[in-house]
C-alpha cells in the first residue's frame, strides 16, 4: 500500500505543469516577417506561469501579453504600421533562461525570431527616492514632482502635478524598464501611463506617455 500511494503521489507531481523558467526582465528581440524586420526592447513580469509588460519599438510601445511553461513561451501585442497586426511569438527558452529562440505568426504568415535577457542591474534596487518628470503630450505640459518605493518589480507612491494636485501612482519596473500609472484631473479625469527606459546608472528615465488615445514623451530625473 505504501508503495503504491508513493508512485501515485509521484505521478501526480508529474502531472503538474513545471514553470521553472522566469523571464521577468528586460530583453532585447530581434526578427524577421517575410522580409520585415522586427527589433524591440522588452520588459516582461511573470506571476506564475502568465506574463505581462511592454514591447517597445520602432513603432512605439505596446502592452504584451503571454504564457511560460517550462521551457516554452508564448507571447502576443499588436502594433500598427498601416493598419493593426497582431504577432504571436512561439520560442524556446535555452536551460539558463536567458536566451530564446522561435516563430513569429502573423496575418497567416511566419517568420522567427530570437531573445537574449539583458544583463541584470542594480537600477531597481536604487530606483525609489524623489523624481521629477516633465513631458508634453499634444501642447499639454506635465510638470510633476514623484515620491516612488520599489517593492521587487512593483512601484507605489505619490506624484504630485504642478498646478493639478496629488495622484497616487503604481507600476512596475523590470530591468531598466519602467512603467507607471496615474490620474490627474484637468476639465475631466485622465488616466496616464508612462513606460520610461532608465539610464544605466539609473538617475534618469526617458519615454512615452500614454492617455486617452494619444501619445506623448516624457523624461525623468532623480533627486540627489
């Protein structure tokens, strides 16, 4: 009986998908689609076998979406060139985890593709503390003054508009990218998303802010 109630438990564990891989992170991924090239700087979260983040490109930044099973991972956005595709990447991930390689699909046609994780930094670690951010999205200034604490991948804090009061603020950060949300009320309630590449010392952050519809660049700086 002991025997057999080892062997079942040792199936069951069998049975249980393993996600040992995690690729949250920064990554770098380069490809090819018939002939169109695809090259994009990546900031991937895993929480379990899902993933989340942004893809950034020549195109701009789009949310992204996936999964990671074992060695396998599966990850979609869309991007608009004349009109929207939408690219679902298939790869594999190498026994470290760092490096991965696969077939992009798109609109009934392939192509493949390779990743390589950008070498860890210390821009996390060092990222809380007081920033200031200034931007412009379509002639509209954002003038802001940031309190953020970095708890692993998740950001939190307050950021405080001139002129338009406090916003408490979220996001996340993987490698040297960062992602942050928050709201500010001018004639109506607007919800902001910034994603920001750091510098490699880690004092200053630079991107694209995302409201309503539209798209508008920011930098950022951290207080000495």
């Amino acid at each position: 009986m002991k025997k057999i109630i080892l062997v079942a438990a040792a199936l069951a564990a069998l049975a249980v998908p393993s996600f040992a891989a995690d690729i949250s992170g920064s990554w770098t991924i380069a490809g090819d689609v018939v002939g169109n090239p695809v090259n994009m700087k990546c900031a991937f979260t895993q929480d379990g076998p899902k993933v989340s983040g942004t893809c950034a490109g020549e195109m701009g930044s789009t949310p992204t979406t996936g999964s990671v099973a074992a060695d396998k991972v599966t990850f979609t956005h869309t991007v608009q060139r004349d009109q929207a595709y939408e690219l679902t990447y298939s790869g594999t991930l190498d026994a470290a985890g760092t490096s991965m390689k696969g077939e992009i699909a798109v609109m009934g046609v392939t192509g493949t593709f390779s990743g390589t994780k950008d070498a860890a930094k210390d821009a996390a670690k060092d990222f809380s503390g007081s920033w200031r951010i200034v931007g412009d999205v379509v002639g509209n200034a954002i003038d802001m003054k940031c309190a953020l604490k970095v708890d692993g991948t998740k950001l939190s804090g307050n950021c405080t508009y001139q002129g338009l009061g406090d916003s408490p603020t979220s996001g996340t950060i993987a490698g040297d990218k960062v992602t942050l949300q928050n709201s500010v009320q001018r004639e109506q309630l607007y919800d902001l998303t910034f994603n920001g590449t750091l510098d490699s010392a880690g004092a200053s952050m630079k991107g694209d802010i995302a409201v309503a519809g539209v798209t508008g660049t920011f930098s950022g700086t951290k207080d000495k």
